[in-house]
C-alpha cells in the first residue's frame, strides 16, 4: 500500500433503526471514553455517543500531507443516519456520555453526543494538507413514532485542559445539533468541505424527555494556544464553520442545514442547561466559547484569530415547521464562561437560548491577507404551538 492510498480513506456509516419496542424498559449506564494523563502524549481524540443517530464522522487529528504523501492526499468521509423505529409504552434511563482527557496532552479532540441527530462532523484540529482535499458530508433523518414514552438521559460531558497545547471539545445533547466542519489551529493549502444536513419528521404523544444538560469544558492549560468549547442542547443548534486560529491559504467551506417537521402532542420535556466553560489559562492567545439552548440558534462562521489567504464559505439554514400542542418546556439556561487568563489576547463567548438567534460572521482579532469571509445564515420558524408552556 502506497502512502498516498493510506490516506485515501472512505468511511461509510449507514444506519438504519426500524426496530419496535412496547413495554421495555431500557437502562443504560451511559458511554464512556477515557484517556489523558499523558504528559508527552502527542494525540488525544475521545469519542463517547450515546443515544440516537449520533455522528462523529470523519474527524481528522494531526493529519499531515506534505512528507508522507509527497505532497498529495485525500480524506473522503460519508455518514448517513435514519430512523423509523417505533416505540410505545417504554422507558429508557441513562447517565449520559462521557468524554474525557486532559492532564498534559498537547492536541486534544474531546466529543459526546447523546440525544438524537447529534452531528459532529468534519472537526480538523491541527491537520496540515498541503496538495490534498478532506470532503465530509453528513446526512441524519429522524422519521420515528413515540407514544407514552419516558426518556431520562445524564448529561453528555467533553472535559479536557490540564495543560493542553490545543482543544476542541464538544459535548451534543438533544436534536439535530451540528458541530460542523469546526477547524482548530489549522493549515490547509487546498480544499476543506463539511456538508451537515438533519430532519426530523418524528412524532411523539404523551411524552416525557428529562435531560441534565450538555457540558463542554476546557482550560487548565498553561502556555495553551487555542480553546475551542462548544455545548448544545435542544433543537436545531448550528455551530457551523467556527475556526479558531486558522492558517487557511486555500478554501474552507461547510454547509449546515437543519429541518424540524416534528409532532409533539402533550409532552413535556425539561433540559438542564448547555454549559460551555474554558479559561483557567496562562498566555493563550485565542478562546472560544459557544453554549446554545432552544431553537433555531446559529452560531455561524464566527472566526476567531484566522489567518485567511484564500477563501471562507459558511452557509448555515434552519426552518421550523414542528406543530406542538398542549406541550410543557423547561430549560435550565445556556453558560458560556471564559476568562481566569494572564496575558489572553482574544476571547470569543457566545450563549443563545429562545428561538431564532444568530451570532453570525463575527470575526474575532481576524486576519484577511488576500482573500476574504463570506458567512450567511438563515432561520425560519413556521412552527405551531396550542396551549403550550415554556419556562427558561
């Protein structure tokens, strides 16, 4: 096998749940992925799903073209979910998703996913393709049938720092929550794609969905570079196309696109809170946070000390046409902290929560030498709601 074809891979995930349960109850102790405690650790990437239709696809850790493949390469990864499963009269319990490093690792890729349609796709955290191209296209629909059902999920947890030189953690909880095509500290000399696409055209009666919140946390790191947190939670959360410093001579584009046709009748569902947290760090130059909770919030191609030669494309789309009556919701409020930094010189805290919030082509300390930024985002809510109660 020559070095080029080594890096040539194609992943394909194609899961198909049209399973029927009635009357199970179903435990779960949750997923759990460890690691850390390597101080001269040279790569650390934790990966915990746990749930429905969750994607960790085709993340790239430390990649690097120029030397092993002369020069070329190409990273091709396709993932597509479905679900039309059935489930009446069932329970399921669980701790929730756990991903976990830290103590001393220079790179760090920390994910956990639980929920449904959870996408973290395409996330390169410093990868070096000087003649290659990385394409990730990821595709999640939700066509399932729940009736009196009760659902109770611990938090999915992404915990990193102690000392790391970079981060990017992750933690998805909820529905069709995107974590897309997220560059960490990187450099790419030619082509970078993330297509994101979920829909949910699920139903659900006399449901009851309890979950303790997303968290992603960070810092602890001493002489860091970069942080980048991002916690979701609830419906249709893009975190599209966010690089945080980012050498990019060639083109970075990613695409995410979300579409709730779902059902809900006398449901009730209670949330935790999305937590976002980094900071505790001595001389990092760059920091961004990202909690979002709700519906319809985009937080898009918000670049954080990028440098950008050549060109950036975000393109994020989420549409609304759930029908919910007689519906209960709580949530426990989105949290992003930074900060606790001697000699910080950029940070980057975004919290949403409600419906229809963009924080979106907000450059932070960014770059442009000759190319330029083009971020567009678009929410549309045509949702229906009877005799529905909503506490923050």
């Amino acid at each position: 096998m020559t070095g080029r074809s080594a890096l040539a891979a194609m992943v394909l995930a194609g899961l198909v749940s049209t399973g029927t349960s009635m009357g199970a109850p179903l435990p779960d102790g949750g997923a759990k992925a460890g690691g850390g405690s390597g101080a001269a650790g040279l790569l650390d990437q934790n990966t915990a799903l746990d749930g429905r239709q969750n994607n960790a696809c085709g993340d790239s850790q430390r990649l690097t073209g120029s030397g092993i493949l002369e020069g070329s390469g190409r990273l091709t990864a396709h993932c597509t979910v479905s679900a039309r499963s059935h489930s009446t009269d069932s329970v399921t319990t669980g701790d929730g998703a756990r991903a976990t490093a830290g103590d001393g690792v220079p790179l760090q890729q920390n994910t956990a996913e639980r929920g449904r349609q959870n996408n973290a796709c395409g996330n390169t955290i410093e990868s070096g393709l000087y003649d290659g191209e990385t394409d990730t296209a990821c595709r999640a629909g939700d066509h399932s049938l729940s009736k009196e059902t009760v659902t109770h999920a611990g938090a999915a947890r992404a915990t990193g720092g102690e000392g790391s030189l970079f981060q990017q953690d992750t933690a998805q909880q909820g529905r069709q929550n995107n974590a897309c095509g997220n560059l960490n500290d990187a450099t790419l000399t030619n082509i970078t794609e993330a297509d994101c696409a979920a829909h949910d055209s699920s139903v659900s009666k006399k449901t009851v969905t309890r979950g303790d919140g997303a968290k992603a946390t960070g810092g602890n790191s001493t002489l860091g570079v970069s942080q980048q947190n991002t916690a979701q939670e609830g419906r249709q959360n893009n975190a599209c196309g966010n690089m945080n410093n980012a050498g990019i001579p060639g083109t970075a584009e990613a695409g995410c696109t979300t579409h709730d046709g779902s059902v809900s009748k006398k449901t009730a569902t209670r949330g935790g809170g999305a937590e976002a947290t980094g900071g505790n760090s001595r001389l990092s130059s760059t920091q961004q946070n990202i909690a979002q909770e709700g519906r319809q919030n985009n937080a898009c191609g918000n670049t954080n000390v990028g440098s950008i030669s050549g060109r950036a494309s975000t393109q994020c789309t989420t549409r609304d046409g759930s029908v919910s009556k007689k519906t209960v919701t709580r949530g426990g409020g989105a949290k992003a902290t930074g900060g606790h930094s001697a000699a910080e010189l950029t940070q980057q805290n975004i919290a949403q929560e409600g419906r229809q919030n963009n924080a979106c082509g907000n450059a932070n300390s960014l770059t442009l030498d000759e190319g330029g930024t083009n971020a567009q985002c678009s929410a549309v809510d045509e949702s229906v709601e009877i005799r529905g109660k909503h506490r923050g």
